[in-house]
C-alpha cells in the first residue's frame, strides 16, 4: 500500500464534499474536498497503528522509565508545544474549516512519512522499492505531460482528477509567440509549474536510483526512464523546475565526486546523454524556450508583474499579522479580506512556499518548521547525503511555487521526500 500510495501522489482525484464559491466564482482554496491518496494515507495509518499496537514489546519500550526519561520529556514538551500552537492559531483563523483541513493534510502526511520511516528501518529493501515507486509515478507523468504537449490539450476526466485545458482557454497555462498560443504540459497536477517541481525532484531521485544499481539492466531502465521524465519537464517549460533540477543536479555531482569516486565518471557520462537530449530539444522548441528564458512577451512580462504584486500582497499581510499569522490555509481568505473585488480565480496563494507560511503561521509557526527542517536536513546529510540533493532541489523549488504547502498532493510529496532521507537502512547496491 505504501507503494502504490507513493506511485499515485501525482493524481489528484477527489471527493468535494463542500464546494466553495468567492465573488460568483469557484474558490479552490476554500474548497473542502478528501483526495483519494489522501484516504489510501489514512489507511496506511490506521493498519500500521493496529499492528503496532499489537505487539507487546511496543508497550514496553513505551513505558520503559529509563527511556523515557532520556527522550521522551524533550519530545512530550515539544508535541505539547507545537499542539498548542496549533489550537491557537486554529481559534485565531479566518475559516476554522480551512485550518482545520489544511491540518490535517499536513498531519496525515507526516504521518504516513513516520510509517515509512518504521517500515523501512526493519527491511533494507523497503526504502528502494519506495524509491521506485515514487520514481515510476514520474514516468507515467512524463508520457503524461509528452502526450499533453504534442496533443494540445489535457482531457476532463473526474475519475481521475484531471480538468480541460485547451490554449484558447483564458487562465490555462500558455507561452505565446507571434500570436500563437501553445499549451504547457500539466500532466495530472493541475498546472505546468507543479508539474515541473514534481519531475525535477524525481529526476535527481532517479539519478540516485541509477547510481545505487549494479545492474546493467536496471541501469538501462533507469536511463530510459529518466529521458521520458527529463522531456516531460521540458515541456512543462516551468522556470522554477529548470533552476531546481539544476541545483538538484549540481549538489548530487558535488558530493558524488568529493564522496564517491568509484561512480563519479558514471554520472558525468549520464548528465552528458541528458545535455545531448536538452540541447536537442532546446534546438528544436527554441522559438517557445526562449520566451520563457528571457521572460518576453506580454504573457511572461504579465506573469512575473504578478508575481510582484503578490509579494507585496503577502508583506503586507503578513504586516498586519506578525507573531500568529492568519492562520494554516487562510491566505486567500487574509487576500479577500484586503481587496475584495478580484475575480475567484485571481485569489491564489503566494507562489513561495516560504513566505506563505511565514504569512499563514506567523513567526511564531514559522520559527517551529525552520528549527524542523533544519534538523531534518542535518539528520538526511548524515544518514544518506545523496538525499541532501533531493531536499535541496524541492527547497529551491518552493521558492517558485506554492504547490507543496497549499494542497494534499504537494504537501505529501514533500513529506514523503524528507522521509525517504530518513530512512537508515543502506541502499541496496
């Protein structure tokens, strides 16, 4: 289950149960709907804790005096700490509901994360396989995104979560070049730059996976894999997924040569064929790259003014807002509530994950996730620094796009790759 539930986080199929509305239009962001991964989650959970809860030697180590009193005090305050944080700033919110899902989003893929770290502790096997299975759900979005692009449009089906988008559509995601427009693959995340933030951490995962095999055949696999994945990110032709996957690449090519000389040459000659396919693909689309790369044009020049426009937004909410924030998921509520004559679709979370939370959960909130992540990050160096390389590329990719923090799919994506460094058994090799 945990497999399968790592190989469909990409598809956001769901089950609205309140849909919102906002100035006669739908609300995304006020939307309460339970996603299907998100219930394969709860499962997991929930099958995992009936298990555990069965055996006896669980309840020892959990009433073992000696054990707790070296860790669990810290831990106990600290939970303690961060539930009461939560509670206030739940009270504290615009929509109690919102913060309420939005909680539980979070929770529910910390969760599985724990669940994935157990499991893999006690089988040396494990942590590949959810590897692979995160990687395998990047090659199916590849073809996905591929099919999109040379097709021209993605096709409605509610089964699957997928909405219409064609290049005459007003909103859809679009370059435009001499008065042409052209369709940007979304694949099943419901927008090209979450697309883009997806695959390129999966393409720095499958750069690990390629240099963790042995096997020629794998190793050929892998490659062949990688090349559908690397031209569905070309195609989603999402800024912020170029520069994250360079980074991403640019870190794992580091350490590999500092801390790995037996692979080094083997990676070097991998990122060449992919330079090769790049420059191919960067030859043939040009007229499209260039518009994006050097931002021109009234659609690129009207994107980034946006942008702008929504960090001095976010500032000046969070202005207002300072020590508790407007509460976990309340942004475009603060958003309404400032300026409340823009369209439903105009009201979107700030396209930083840093700073919408900044916003959302106050310094206070904020502070607690650093010292987290931080740690965390320290905690993945030190078991398996080819990880470091993974969280590095999806940090740099927060920077371009709110996808991991404002909706359960990004949100347990983002879990499931710090979780996946974690995990302390070695790589089969």
């Amino acid at each position: 289950m945990l497999y399968l539930y790592l190989f469909l986080l990409p598809w956001q199929m769901r089950w609205i149960y309140a849909p919102a509305f906002l100035n006669g239009g739908y609300w995304e962001y006020g939307t309460q709907s339970f996603y299907g991964v998100e219930f394969l989650g709860w499962l997991i959970v929930i099958l995992f804790s009936i298990s555990l809860f069965r055996q006896r030697e669980f309840w020892r180590r959990v009433f073992d005096k000696s054990r707790f009193q070296k860790q669990g005090w810290g831990a106990l305050l600290g939970l303690i700490a961060v539930g009461g944080f939560f509670v206030i700033n739940y009270l504290y919110s615009g929509q109690l509901e919102i913060t309420y899902s939005h909680f539980l989003w979070i929770l529910g893929a910390i969760c599985v994360g724990v669940v994935l770290i157990v499991i893999g502790s006690d089988n040396a096997k494990v942590r590949r396989f959810c590897m692979l299975a995160l990687w395998g759900g990047g090659v199916v979005q590849g073809l996905f995104a591929i099919w999109q692009f040379f097709s021209q449009q993605v096709v409605a089906n509610k089964w699957l979560g997928l909405a219409e988008h064609f290049p005459w559509q007003l909103g859809a995601n679009v370059i435009e070049v001499g008065g042409e427009r052209y369709l940007r693959a979304y694949g099943s995340l419901g927008g090209a730059n979450p697309l883009g933030i997806y695959l390129s951490a999966i393409f720095v995962l499958g750069l690990i996976l390629y240099l963790n095999s042995s096997n020629w055949r794998d190793r050929i696999l892998i490659s062949a894999g990688q090349i559908i994945i690397l031209v569905g990110l070309f195609f989603s032709f999402s800024r912020g997924g170029y520069l994250a996957a360079m980074v991403g690449i640019a870190t794992l090519s580091i350490f590999t040569i500092w801390r790995d000389k037996n692979n080094w040459k083997n990676l070097l000659r991998q990122l060449f064929y992919y330079l090769l396919c790049v420059l191919a693909l960067a030859f043939i689309f040009w007229p499209l790259l260039s518009v994006r790369v050097n931002s021109t044009g009234r659609l690129e020049e009207k994107s980034l003014s946006d942008r702008g426009v929504q960090n001095k937004q976010a500032v000046e909410i969070f202005s207002q807002n300072l020590f508790l924030g407007v509460g976990d998921g309340n942004y475009t509520v603060a958003l309404y509530q400032i300026n409340s004559k823009l369209l439903s679709s105009d009201y979107l979370p700030v396209h930083n994950i840093y700073l919408l939370m900044l916003v959302e959960l106050g310094i206070v909130g904020f502070s607690f996730f650093f010292i987290l992540y931080f740690w965390l990050f320290k905690k993945i160096i030190a078991n398996d620094w080819r990880s470091g390389a993974v969280i590095l590329t999806i940090m740099i990719a927060g920077m371009f796009e709110h996808w991991s923090w404002s909706l359960y799919p990004g949100i347990a994506f983002w879990w499931a790759l710090w979780t996946l460094g974690l995990i302390k058994t070695p790589v089969d090799r």
